[in-house]
C-alpha cells in the first residue's frame, strides 16, 4: 500500500499558467519540454512508500508531479514488479525519482516529453553518485608539514601562495572573490628556517583575514564565511585548521594515478598545448587544456616551452609546466583539467552549489546525541535517530528482505552520552552489520559489500534472491 504524505511545491505557477502551462506571457519564450520536466522534477516532496509496487509509485510520482512516466517494455519481469519501502521528507522529485528506480534495479533518463524508466543497461548511464569516500585531506597536510624558507619579508599575497605551491608540491588556488594580487603580506618575518608550509600559510592568511581547507587535493584560499559553508562547520580559527572538503573516489583514484605514474620527455621551443599533450601521452592519463581559459597575465601558453622531466611523477612534471604560464588543474568532468587559476576557482564554486545536500547532511550529523537502546530493533534505532537529526535514510532491499530491519530482526544494545550523530550512525550499522554511505541526497544503508562495490554493480547481483511482484502495467 502506498502512503503519500504531503507533496509541497516551491516553484511559483506550479500546476497552471505561468512559465509552465497555458500561453506564454507576451514577449517570454516558451519553455520546451524538457525545462518545464526539469522544472517539475525541482519540485520539493516528501512521501512514504510501504511495500509497493514500483509501477504503483510511478504512477503517483507522476500524478503528483505531473511529470510523463514511462516503462520500458523491455523491464525483465523480476524488476518490472518490485516492491520497494521508501521514506524521504522534503527532497527534490527528481531525486525522490532517483531513489525509487534505483531500489527497484532500474535507472531513468529524460525522453521522448517525459521521463523514460528502465535498466540501467538500456538507459546506458553511469551510475550518478559517488561511492564511500576516501580521508585524503590527509595528503595535503603531509606536504604543509614539511618546513619552507622564503627569501623576502613580505611579496604579493598571489605570489606568496604560488611559491609555497611550488615548495609544498600542491596547488593553491585562491577564491576568485580575494583580492591576491596587490596586497603585500608577511612572509619572511614569521618563525624563520624551519618554519613549515602549514605554519608559513597560517600566518600570511591571518594577516589578510582569510582561511584554508583541504579541497580536491588541492589548497583552496577563501573567507572565513565561505570555508565554514564549504565544510558544514567554521574551519578552525584564524588563519584556517584545513578542514578537509572530500572529493568523488573517481577524482581520488586519478590523483593518485598522477602521482604514481612516472614520466620522461625533453622539450625544446615547444607550445604549451602541445606539451600538455605529450605529458597525456607519456603519462596514459586524461590531462587535458581547458579550451575556455585564457592565458595570464604572466604568459602566453602559446609560448614555446623548454623543459627536461626525468624519471618524475606526472603530477610533479605537470606542477612544473603547468607554472610556467601560471596555470594549475583540477579533477573535472572524470579528467585532470588544466586551466588558470581564476577558471578552477570557478569549477570549484559550481561543484560546491551541487554538492551543498551532502554537506548539510554531514553538518546535521554532527550534532550531538545521546541515546540507550535496549533490545530495539535496528529500523527502529534508525528511525529514532532520523528525529534527532532530520536526515533522509534509505535501507537497501536485500537488508529488508533478510529481516535485517524489521522487528524482529537484528537488536541493537548501545549507549550514547554527547556523541555525534556519525560516531552513532557508525555504531549502530557497524553492529546491525551494515555500512552507510551519502547519495542522493540522503544516507544509503546496505550490506558492506554493496556499499564498497555502489549500485551500478550491485544492481546485478541477485544473492539474496529476487524482488517478487509481477504484472507491471506498462504506459
């Protein structure tokens, strides 16, 4: 049986006239049929899915939404009838969307003036979410550990943090909106020889008011403000305590290609651009010139480059020549993107506005708790713990059809005194024998093994037998 509870819409003129419906307003384009699809899967909805069909939740996503659902004929009978059980509050359509094709073994795409549900095979997308991520912030502090020594007292804040890149091994890139170039600050007057990178970059952002985190593998210079809002919390005191913000396992796999990979060539009179692509070469990595970027002010990137790399790793070699036209890169778009400063400043402030649900998710599951579970049943301890904090939580089907989460499934005996809700939500899954993972806009619990291997592969996998249900009505 379904349970809708309540569907609130954000979007003005949602069901009638306006930008969407009826005639256009004089002199105002008509939308096309996928931004008014766009615009409806925007919408903000909270519902309550128990044991139903996934053709049946379709069907009242669509009514809802008014959104054009359609099942591929071609849906194997197995995942055309699954039933799934799907609690969220107050999410996106799309991402609700998501959620229900994905624990029914399907995807979606938008097409032919709506939206088309079928097998991930058939709708030929990866899968959209990130898998567990990796604590490499630990990486750039290791470089900042080492100690640095800077020749004048004071030189351009923009010049400051090019040469303790260069010393550090690590790209500093500075928010677009801070004023580096012009400004002097202190550099040699600090704590002398020994000073390390960490301790030089605390001082000389102190100076200008600013902070640091630990972003892409990669230093990212902004206000207090903004550095509080990239990490869901403030970033430690004056001068930044480099929170780490995490980036996709994909960009960290890539990073630590580009370091390992070790590379040889001589250059002589040669063009940047052409440079780049011998490193890609040479290297066997996806390290492209960003088309959109200009040159800096410094260089030309059309100059001619002469440089010797031997026997160094691909993300030194392409450090050096990267600096000589003052660019740097970035992991975008499943490359190493090489561009100016100014353009990865930009690339880094549209992936903060995408990702902004996972760092309000780890923001609540900071708060502080304190509970004692005697006996209770792990949904019920789940459930609990979505009141105190307001996250969305999903269960995997496979741990619903083994009774992991029911009532009479596993227990849980755990007291809490002022613990974070993560520390908990650890716990607790850790001893359900499950593991958790951030998507979609939510907290995805399943097995261990679902969780390392993401849903694209376990949308394969049949182990724990499979969903039941058939007669799917096809639209």
């Amino acid at each position: 049986m379904a349970r809708f509870l309540a569907a609130a819409v954000l979007a003005a003129g949602i069901f009638a006239g306006g930008a969407e419906g009826g005639a256009p307003s004089p002199g105002r384009r008509e939308l096309s049929w996928r931004d008014r699809t766009r615009r409806r899967l925007d919408r903000r909805v909270s519902f309550d899915f128990a044991d139903t069909t996934i053709d049946e939740a379709l069907e009242l996503f669509a009514r809802v939404t008014r959104v054009e659902v359609k099942l591929d004929p071609q849906i194997p009978a197995n995942r055309a009838g699954a039933k799934i059980s799907l609690r969220l509050s107050d999410i996106s359509a799309e991402t609700a969307l998501a959620w229900a094709v994905e624990l029914a073994g399907l995807d979606y795409r938008l097409a032919g003036g709506g939206v088309l549900v079928s097998t991930p095979e058939r709708i030929g997308k990866r899968w959209r979410g990130p898998p567990p991520e990796p604590d490499w912030g630990v990486a750039v502090r290791r470089r900042l550990a080492k100690p640095v020594t800077f020749g004048p007292e004071r030189m351009t804040l923009a010049a400051a943090l090019e040469r303790l890149g260069r010393a550090a091994r690590l790209n500093i890139i500075a928010d677009p909106g801070v004023r580096a170039e012009g400004v002097l600050v202190p550099v040699g007057a600090g704590g002398g020889e020994g000073e390390s990178g960490r301790e030089l970059l605390d001082r000389i952002l102190r100076a200008r008011g600013l902070e640091w985190v630990a972003l892409d593998g990669a230093v990212f210079v902004t206000t207090p403000v903004a550095a509080a809002a990239l990490c869901g919390r403030g970033a430690g005191g004056a001068g930044g305590a480099g929170a780490a913000v995490r980036e996709p396992e994909w960009a960290a796999r890539l990073r630590r290609a580009l370091d390992e990979k070790i590379v040889s060539f001589d250059v002589r009179g040669t063009p940047f651009p052409r440079v780049i692509e011998l490193l890609a070469r040479e290297s066997g990595l996806p390290i492209v010139l960003d088309p959109g970027a200009k040159a800096s002010e410094e260089a030309d990137w059309l100059d001619e480059i002469t440089h010797s790399v031997d026997q160094k790793s691909a993300a030194l070699a392409l450090d050096e020549v990267a600096a000589r036209v003052g660019y740097g890169y970035t992991m975008h778009g499943g490359r190493v993107l090489v561009s100016t400063p100014a353009r990865i400043g930009e690339i880094r402030q549209e992936r903060f506005g995408r990702e902004r649900w996972r760092r309000e998710i780890r923001c609540r599951l900071d708060r502080r708790v304190s509970f004692e579970f005697d006996e209770t049943p792990f949904g019920e301890a789940v459930a609990f713990l979505r009141t105190l904090t307001n996250v969305n939580f999903v269960f995997d089907p496979a741990l619903e059809r083994r009774g992991v989460t029911s009532s009479g499934g596993v227990r849980l005996s755990l007291k809490a005194a002022d613990m974070s809700a993560a520390d908990a939500l650890t716990w607790m899954t850790r001893l359900a024998g499950a593991d958790y993972t951030f998507r979609n806009g939510a907290v995805f619990i399943a097995s261990p093994a679902r969780i390392r291997m993401g849903p694209a592969a376990a949308a394969h996998l049949d182990a724990d037998g499979a969903s039941q249900g058939a007669g799917v009505s096809r639209r």
